[in-house]
C-alpha cells in the first residue's frame, strides 16, 4: 500500500470522483461528514486538514481524511464537531490500521464516531457508542404511525402543543432549505448561550467551527449540502436546525429553540416537520447523533453503532500520554449514570457563574 498525504484542495478531479464513487458503493459510507464536500470546506477554515490518498499499485483505493494535530496525533476532520469518521475505500478492500499510520507518519489516530462496519480493523482500543437515528424507508407517515403506537402520549402531546403555539403566537411556516442567513444567526446565538448555560464549551465561540457553518451554508457540493430548517411563527423564529444533507442521509448537527417557548416544545415540532420534509425530499435516513436525550428517545427508530477510541502504531511517550489525557473522558462517557451527574454538574457551575 502507497500512502501520500496532501491538503484536500491538491486532490485532482479524478481524486474526486473516485471518492464520491466508493461513497455511493456502501450505506455505511453515505453520511455526508464522509464526502469530499465536508473535507474541502473544512479545510478552507482549518489549514491542518489533511487526506491520506491510498493507492495499490496504479489504483486509488482509499482516502482518510484527518486533522494534523500536534505530536504526530492525527483526529477527525473538523474535531469535535465531525459526526462520522471512516476510511473511505472500495468495495472488499482490507486495510491494516497500523501500516496505515505509518504510511500517514502518524503515531496515534483518534475517533469519536468511527462506523461500525470498521470498528473490527480499528483493534481493541474502541469503546461502542448508541447514534439514535430515524429511519423512514416507507415515508413520513409510516415512521409517524409507528412512532405513536409506542409513543402515542409524546406525540400527542407534541402535536397539541403546537396548534397552541399556533393559537397563541399565529401560524407556524416551516422551511427545510431557508436560506435566510438571519436565521442562521439566530441559530448561533441561541446555541451558543445553550452551551453556556448548560456548562459546555462554547463552539460558536471558535472561530474556524463559526467559520466553518457559515463555509457550509454558503456552498453546495455532491454529497454535502448545508440544510438550515427553520421553523416560524409568523415571522418569528422559534426553533431552527442546521445539519448536513446527502441524497439519502440527513445528519442532525446544531438544533436550537427559543427557550422562552419552551412550554410549547418547539424543538420536537421542528424535528417531526423536518422529517415529513426530508421524507418527501427523498431522504430515508435522520441521524440524531450520540446521546441519550429525552427528544432523541422520544424520535428514533433505532440505533447506529459508532466508536470512539483510537488506533496507535507503536508504544511510546507521546501515545501512552495522550491515552492518560483521554483516560477520564473516556471513563465517564462509557458509564451513561456518571455522564448524566456530569451534565447536571456543568448546569450547576453554569448557573453558579452566572449569579455571580
């Protein structure tokens, strides 16, 4: 196996194709965090963006597409805020996790969302996650019936409290593809003041990840299209979703709502018109990303597997650090009960910083 590493914006026209086409030659590899779209754009924002090329012989076989950290440590594309990873390969191909690393002159690459297909070549240092996800093979109304034979008092609760939203506030529009770039403003706002609230790093607070949605909402490209789904009252927003579209696949990404209308839970109408929308768009799949949320219980259908972890080609100081730095996160987020106390301690010390 021959590996050349390059920046995304050095991969040729052919380069392209072949990605999208071993893309389109697997589900597990429809996600639109995996296309050449996403890479190219984070790479106009984060200059360590980098694609391992791997070729046999003359033929291209696969692309990697990671982040050059420091220390020889390669992670996702856009870290922490990539919701899938893979090596994107043809079909039947096999590759070894530590030659790869070693072609890429890596000593660690790390994972959050690693697709199960590829957790076996990963090796033992991988912790299984649950990705809730809507699926909808036979359309809107089915997932809706289904849905409310096993969570009829959600939905009926949902669908009441938005026709009194209607009442109180005016008509509720929704659109899928808005492209009012105020919506997407409001959208940051509202999330970065969730993140602070609840005790999270604010990520609309970095640049290049701010940057980064912007990029995404402004570009469209094969594979990857920034969909911004708005959903008003009148012409007030009052819920907003920005996420990532394929031709069959919707990755929910940053949800928000106005939390003074919270009583009318408007962010579980916004996702249940999202869907209707995306059904009828030809989309049959919504990933909901990782997490045991209240709405996200409420919505799914089932679960993907994902993983965290990493892979490491040899021992050395630099590897068995950077596994005791990543030691605690990963403790706590392999134990759901502990995760939670966490996420109600962040709320806490949120809540104590604001008072004072």
């Amino acid at each position: 196996m021959k590996v050349s590493v390059v920046r995304p914006q050095e991969l040729g026209s052919e380069e392209l194709a072949s990605w999208r086409r071993m893309q389109g030659s697997a589900p597990a590899l429809a996600n639109p965090f995996l296309s050449p779209g996403f890479t190219l754009a984070t790479a106009r924002v984060r200059p360590t963006t980098r694609v391992a090329v791997l070729e046999e012989g003359q033929t291209v076989t696969g692309f990697l597409p990671f982040d050059q950290g420091r220390f020889r440590v390669g992670r996702p594309v856009g870290p922490g805020v990539s919701d899938c990873q893979a090596i994107i390969h043809s079909p039947g191909w096999e590759w070894d996790a530590k030659d790869l690393l070693k072609g890429c002159q890596l000593d660690v690459w790390e994972f959050d969302h690693l697709i199960a297909d590829q957790m076996a070549a990963a090796g033992k240092h991988i912790s299984p996650r649950n990705a809730p996800i809507i699926e909808m093979p036979a359309g809107y109304e089915a997932y809706l019936a289904e849905r409310q034979r096993t969570s009829k008092k959600i939905f009926r609760s949902t669908f009441s409290k938005l026709r009194k939203l209607e009442r109180d506030l005016g008509a509720t529009r929704f659109e899928f593809d808005d492209q009012d770039p105020q919506a997407l403003d409001v959208l940051m706002r509202w999330k970065s003041a969730q993140y602070r609230r609840t005790g999270h790093r604010d990520r609309f607070g970095v640049r290049w990840i701010a940057g980064l949605v912007w990029e995404l909402f402004q570009t469209r490209s094969e594979g990857c299209s920034g969909t911004l789904s708005v959903l008003r009252c009148d012409e007030r927003v009052v819920a907003v979703h920005f996420g990532l579209r394929s031709e069959s696949y919707l990755s929910c990404w940053f949800p928000a709502y106005d939390v003074t209308l919270a009583k009318y839970s408007p962010g579980l109408g916004l996702h249940l018109r999202m869907a209707e929308a995306a059904a009828a768009a030809g989309i049959q799949y919504l990933d909901l990303g990782k997490g045991d949320e209240e709405y996200k219980r409420s919505l799914k259908t089932g679960d993907l597997i994902v993983a965290e972890g990493w892979v490491d080609r040899l021992l050395s100081a630099r590897t068995l650090a950077r596994r005791l730095q990543q030691a605690p996160r990963r403790f706590v987020v392999s134990h759901p009960p502990l995760a939670r106390a966490v996420r109600g301690a962040l709320k806490q010390l949120a809540t104590m910083r604001r008072s004072t």
